[in-house]
C-alpha cells in the first residue's frame, strides 16, 4: 500500500513475498479528503529468479582457548529458484543464541561458491578464536552473505545459532585431569532431576564439594527429608563467579532460588517441617570451578501457619450499612491450629495501617493442618466514609496470639476495590477543621487551630474549584509537630508544612490515594523551635474529603482538645443522653476523647445468638474516667475506674453468658479530659457442656428379672448445636467394677443454658449369673467424645444403691421351688418330694 501526501504513489509485488507469484490481484484507491480525477497505470513485468541462502545446521566445538583455532561445520542451503552467485559466511560468538551489538563478530569470512537453486553444501572450516576473547560460555551464530551482497528473495532468514554452546577457558576436565568426583559419586553429577534419582541419604547434615563449568551447566542432587524438619543448604565457589543454586520439591516446585549468597533453605516456607524428596540444582555457565556445598537437615518444631486464600466480597457498599463478605483461611503449617481472630478493615490506599476503617472481627475455627474454612464476616461500614472506592483488607491472627510458622503472609485484600456510595462530584457544605467555611489558600485565609493542639480535622479540596486549605498553629518552644494527611478514596491530595512566612520545609512525597506526613522532629531548622507554623492541603488531582491528623507532643493536660470528635471511629462524638447504638453483636474497638463540655460517651447495643462478650476499657491511670455496664432496665452489669482499668466484663461463665440482652454502656469523663480505649469483642458461644439431671436405676430384684432405668440430661452452657452423643449405662458391684451394660443408646443436643433434655428409659434383664449383693447403675454421656464439652468430668453419673438376689441362690435349698425346704432350716418342715412341685401340708409337705 501506498499513503503519501504527494501527487504520484505507486504499489507493486516486488520485492514482497508474492514477488514471481501468478494470482489475482486488486488495486484499491481510496479518497482521503477532497475530491477530483485520477489516472492510474498498470505494468506487468517477469519476476527475475533469486536465490534465498539459509543455514541449516551448525556444529559447533564444545571447548576452545581464545588465540586457538576450532573446526565448526555447518550446511549452506538455497531454498528458492536462482542459481546464487559466490559469497561469503560469517561467524559470531554471543552469550545467547540472539544477535546483538554486544556479540563478537570474527575477523575470518568462509568463502563459498555460487550455489544452485535447491540444493545445499556441508562446509567444516578452521576458525581462528579472537586473542582476546573473554572465559566463558559461547554460542556460535553462522550468517550467510553476512553483509548483503547477493540479491535474495529473502535476507532476513540468512543466520542461524548453534543448539550447543563453546566453553572457552579451563573446563571441570582440566582441573580433574583424573575424571571429575561431585560429592564423591565418582563422576560428575547428574544435570536434571530425572537423572539424580539415587538420593544423597536421609535426613543428612554434610559437606560436599565437586566441579563445575558451562559445558556441565548443571549439577543435581537429591536429599530426602524426614516430616518435621527442614533442610537448609550454602553453596561456595572457589572463585568469585556468578552462579545460581535453587531448592526444588520432588514436585518440581520452586521453594527457595538466590544468585550469588547461596543460601537457601525451606524454613519459614510452605515447605517448613514437610517431609519428601528435595533437589538441589547448582546453575553455572562460566570456566570451570570449584565448589563447596554444605548441606544441614534440623527438626523444625511443628507450627500452625494461617494464611488468606481468597477473599469473595461485593465490589459496591454503601455507608452506614452491613458489609458481608467470604474470607477463605488456610493453615498451610505443620501443627493444627487454635481458635483465632480475623480482622477486616478498609484502605483508601491498600496498605494495612492504624488509619485504616476496620469492619470488625470474626473467629475463625480451629484448623487442622492443611484445612481450609470458609468464614462469612459481616462488619458495618462506618457513616462518615467518604463515597469512593476502598480496598478490603484481611488478617487473619490478627491479635498475634498465636505463633506461626511464618508471621508475614497473615494477610491479604480483595482483588476488586469495593465502591463506597458513589464518588463525589463536589465539596459538600465547607466545614474544613470545623471553622464552618472553607479554608483559605494561603496565610492570609487560613484557618486557626490553636495552641499546641493535638486533634483530628476534616476538609474538602477539589481540583480547579477549592485547591488549597491552609491551617495556622502555633507550638510552644521544646515541642515538635507533626501532621498526617489520610485522603479520601480515589483523591491525590498533598500535605505541607510551611515556616511562619508560609514557606514549605517538610512534605508528603507520596502519590495516589497514600497516607502522608510532614513533621518538624527531623528539620534541621524548625526541630523544637515552636513558634507559628501553617499547614496545606494541596489539590494535585483530586476531590474528597481528607482527614488531617495533627499532633504536638507534650501537650499540656489543660489546654487539651479532642479536635473534632471520632469516638470509636464512629465519625461523631458518643453523645450522652440516649447515646448512640453500636449494633448487635457489635465487634468494635478504638479511641474515644472527652474535652471542653463533653462529658459522658454512652453506647447500646445487644447480644443476640448465644453470642458472648468481653468489654475493655483503658485510659490513663490519672484520670477519674468510670466504665458502667448496665443492662436494659438499668441494672448494674459491671464497672471500673481508674483503680481497675482493663477488663472490665467477660459474659462467659456468668449469669449472662449466651443471654439475649440488651446493655446500655456509660463512659463517664468525671470532669476529667483526656484519651481512653474501648473494645468490646465478641467471644463467641460458650463451649458445650452436657450432665445428667436425673437417673433412676432399678429397685430391689431378683437375677433374671427384668427392670427399668430412666434418665434425662441436662445442657449447662453453650450450644451443642444438635451434635449426637452416645448414652452407656452400665451395671456397677459393690467395688465400682462394671457388671454388665444395661443401656446403649444415643441423644441430640438440642438445648443449652441449664435446660433438660434427652428424657429416656429402657428395660434390661439382669443376667441370671448375676451374684446376690448391693449394686449401682452410673450412665456415661458422651462416651465417644463427638461433643467438645467444657468439663468433661460431669459427664459420668452413678445413681442410687439397690440389691440383687441371685435367683439360683434363692432356691438353692428348695429345687422344686414350692416353699418347702428339701434341708430342715429349723422349721421342721422338710419337703416330701423335694423334686416335684407341691404345695400339701397333712400327712406330707410340699407334694402334689
């Protein structure tokens, strides 16, 4: 095709690939802009034939010493339809199998004559290595008519690079002129994992040395590992070169791979304390070298390792709702792990920090190894969050409580942003730093703040509309400021500290929507100086409400000031009164403030679904702050003061524990002003627990009789959350031996909180065997443990005494069982006919 701003274009098949092919063809012309006549001329001409010469095959030496001649082969083709004339063949050495400038192109050109079409030419020839040639790994790149002087139908196919590759310097062979012997196998070590199939040995701590250079390229060994331990491995070159080592599983997996430490190990892996075949591959394509390899395998205590999987969440919320979401947790370690805590929170800048808005908390099971659980965790997203889009953050273990293989991979966030409300289109009503305006945009308009204030504040900016806020301050001498900038999703705002003339000393240098501070602590001219500072907010490109956290250290407790208030993040102060409701089963935690006329913060909220709780609350010892947890109607739950800040109320194991309840909590500021810590967590249902009620063994009977035993359980705590458990009772003897097995039977665990349940009886037959004397009957709950119970020691139960009298031991003297003794017992009366039934008194006892 042809598209030139110019009166005469011409397109023709010469010189392209259908150059000398017959076919039909089409001219299109097409009218960029303007319009009038054309004239267009056709020719068609013979396509004159043309040789196309290709390289079809190198054989390149695979050693050689710079200054010295190799012998390399290689076969010259002519694969179109002219006979070519002579020409000439180049030779290039390159580091890899692409030519470039930086490969070494050989003085000698191999002369060839002319070549027919379609046929080929096999050529070995002498080549001379460049003097000064570099040691190393080298392969060969043959061009044909390297520099163009035959006319081709096609010159870009005229180079080939060699498969192999040319060492130049001393090989393994050279240093070992003896046969080489890596880690004593007698030979040189295998180059693939295939090849070393025959492992070094079992649970192994050695050193090993060997050889390699870059004809070898490779060097493998097998190692196997017991569970339970990891294996660990440093790799030392004689000389300084650059080589690789890589841990490998028998999967073929990559665990660990460095360049030049040689160092690597599976500890605080995926790998750590896993059991298998493991490969280590020494990579190396320089002269030949020396080697030292030492290899350790420790016992690795075993260790839970939580990690996210994925995180399956909504990507649209809105503010001051529930936000529900999948978290899937893994325990990727070598020991099950505990009960922990997952915490969500969301970023304007997808990097997890203490400004972040946490969601809330969920508990997550305990995990065995290699166990996954889908969690579901519902958070509220506070009312003050700006419209935009956020990033979900996940921890799991987020508390630390438990030690894990790895404490670095607990983490993880969504894929896909979450869009809060919609993105603002523009400021709303101006309240920057609470002035109940817009901030001026520069020192003549700003807004004061204070006198070593520490504080929070909100404003907006909006690029080309409002595009600075400024704030002035002033520091007391010996104190430092610092001021962090938290934008609004999708904003770039800018946050500057600025000299009593308005002249920026310190800024945030971060773009994006990233937390950014500026500070007077590292200033070489403004550290402790005091004196009156400004602070912008500049627009680079942005609209959204920014928050701007300012801090002066050392503050003086009376001229303390909350800023504008935050309490529990909750976007406003906790007023008194009614207070503000904090949800159900709420799972919140933070900092509350009370200054100038605030004096009391009150909270609701309610415990649904056996759920349970703990109430924490801190401040600092000095201040008369009390904590009073009262439920619905006013009575008192719990309290603390500044004798006994901390927990102040866990509802496990107390009357309230997996009560349905409202609470009303009242943090009082008892004309003190400061900073306290809230948290209340949910802890989750209390633990199962199943007794007996009641047991009624059998009365007074005879062997052989057949009695009746009832029973009826009673759930003390928690849910049992319908799990089956398995009923024994058991005859017992006088000595608590176990007799005979009266009952098997099973019960669902329906109840919980001190209800009954599980009401049954059965009968059972006493074994005629049975001998005569006092006896029990004890019933075991849950004898196959499928119930995690808190105390598993209420679950066995022995009833009330009874007596059995051996049946055959009753008769014994009285076979015919007619009431006459066949022995005088002192009555006189013996019986008869002591064989047959009788029950005649005159003349004869006991015959018919």
């Amino acid at each position: 095709w042809s598209e030139y701003d110019d009166p005469l274009e011409k397109v023709s098949t010469g010189g392209t690939s259908f150059s000398g092919v017959a076919s039909t063809f089409y001219i299109n012309v097409r009218a960029y802009s303007g319009d009038g006549q054309y004239t267009l001329r056709t020719w068609t001409n013979s396509t004159p034939p043309r040789p196309d010469l290709i390289i079809s095959s190198i054989t390149e030496p695979s050693t050689g010493q710079a200054g010295a001649s190799v012998s390399v082969e290689y076969v010259v083709e002519n694969i179109y339809n002219g006979t070519s004339d002579s020409f000439e063949v180049q030779f290039i050495l390159s580091s890899d199998q692409t030519f470039d400038q930086f490969d070494t192109l050989i003085d000698l050109s191999e002369s060839e004559a002319a070549l027919a079409e379609n046929t080929s030419r096999t050529t070995t020839t002498s080549v001379a290595l460049p003097s000064n040639l570099a040691n190393g790994t080298y392969y060969w790149i043959v061009w044909a008519d390297g520099y163009g002087n035959v006319s081709e139908q096609n010159d870009t196919n005229n180079n080939l690079a060699s498969n192999g590759i040319m060492l130049v310097g001393e090989s393994c062979d050279d240093l070992h002129p003896n046969g080489q012997d890596d880690a004593g196998l007698g030979a040189d070590a295998p180059k693939n994992e295939s090849g070393a199939s025959i492992s070094m040995g079992n649970n192994v701590t050695d050193s090993y040395t060997g050889c390699i250079d870059g004809a070898d390229s490779n060097d493998v060994f097998a190692f196997d590992v017991p569970a339970n331990h990891t294996i660990e491995a440093q790799l030392v070159l004689d000389s300084s070169n650059f080589f690789t080592l890589e841990l490998t599983y028998s999967d073929a997996t990559s665990i660990d791979y460095v360049g030049t430490s040689g160092f690597v190990s599976t500890l605080a892996t995926d790998y750590d304390g896993i059991g298998g075949t493991y490969f280590l591959n020494l990579s190396y394509s320089g002269t030949g070298v020396n080697w030292t390899l030492d290899v350790w395998t420790n016992y690795s205590t075993p260790e839970p390792n939580l990690i996210i999987n994925s995180i399956d969440a909504p990507v649209t919320a809105n503010a001051g709702t529930s936000f529900t979401f999948d978290v899937d947790v893994n325990n990727t370690g070598t020991l099950a792990a505990p009960t922990s805590t997952l915490t969500a929170w969301l970023s304007v800048d997808g990097t997890l920090s203490d400004l972040d808005m946490e969601l809330g908390n969920a508990s997550v099971p305990a995990l065995d190894i290699n166990v996954s659980q889908m969690v579901q965790m519902t958070g509220t997203i506070p009312a003050s969050a700006q419209g935009g889009n956020y990033t979900l953050i996940v921890m799991v273990d987020s508390d630390e409580l438990i030690s894990e293989k790895s404490e670095f991979d607990n983490e993880d966030y969504a894929e896909e942003q979450v869009l809060v409300d919609v993105k603002a289109t523009a400021c709303p009503s101006q309240n920057d730093g609470g002035s109940g305006s817009d901030a001026g945009a520069d020192e003549n308009g700003a807004s004061f703040v204070g006198q070593d204030v520490s504080m929070t504040i909100t404003g907006c900016v909006h690029e080309d509309v409002d595009d600075a806020d400024w704030f002035e301050l002033s520091v007391s001498p010996g104190l430092n400021l610092t001021v962090t900038l938290i934008n609004a999703p999708d904003q770039d705002a800018d946050v500057f500290l600025r000299d009593n003339a308005g002249e920026w000393f310190d800024r945030g240098y971060l773009a994006g929507s990233n937390d950014e501070s500026a500070t007077t602590i590292d200033s070489a001219n403004f550290a402790g100086t005091g004196g009156t500072f400004y602070i912008s907010v500049e627009a680079y490109l942005s609209l959204g409400v920014y928050t701007l956290v300012i801090e002066t250290e050392g503050v003086d407790a009376n001229s303390f000031n909350c800023g504008q208030q935050n309490d529990l993040g909750l976007g406003q102060d906790a007023p008194a009164g009614n207070g503000i409701n904090i949800g159900q089963n709420p799972s919140v935690g933070g900092e509350g403030c009370f200054s100038g006329s605030d004096d009391s913060d009150i909270y609701s909220f309610s415990i649904k679904d056996n759920e349970n709780f703990d109430l924490l609350f801190d401040a600092d010892p000095s201040l008369p702050f009390t904590a009073t947890l009262q439920d619905a109607s006013g009575n008192l739950v719990a309290s603390a003061d500044n004798t006994s800040y901390g927990m102040v109320f866990q509802s496990l194991d107390t009357d309230y524990e997996g009560q349905d309840k409202d609470y009303v909590l009242i943090i009082d500021a008892a004309s003190g002003v400061g900073r306290y810590n809230l948290s209340i967590n949910p802890t989750g249902p209390a633990p199962a627990d199943v007794g007996v009620d009641s047991l009624v063994c059998p009365a007074d009977h005879t062997s052989g009789e057949e009695v009746q035993v009832s029973w009826e359980l009673v759930s003390l705590r928690g849910p049992g959350n319908d799990v089956t458990i398995t009923i024994h009772i058991d005859l017992l003897d006088i000595n608590g031996s176990e007799v005979a097995r009266m009952v098997t039977t099973a019960a669902t665990v329906s109840t919980q909180g001190n209800l009954t349940f599980g009401a049954d009886s059965e009968f059972f037959t006493t074994p005629d065997e049975t001998a005569t004397g006092a006896y029990t009957c004890q019933i075991t709950v849950d004898f196959n443990n499928d119930l995690p119970e808190s105390d598993e020691d209420n679950n066995v139960f022995i009833g009330d005494e009874f007596f059995i009298q051996n049946e055959e031991e009753l008769w014994a003297n009285d076979v015919d069982r007619d009431g006459f003794n066949t022995t005088d017992m002192g009555d006189g009366m013996v019986d008869d006919c002591p064989t047959t039934f009788g029950e005649s008194t005159i003349d004869r006892y006991g015959c018919a």
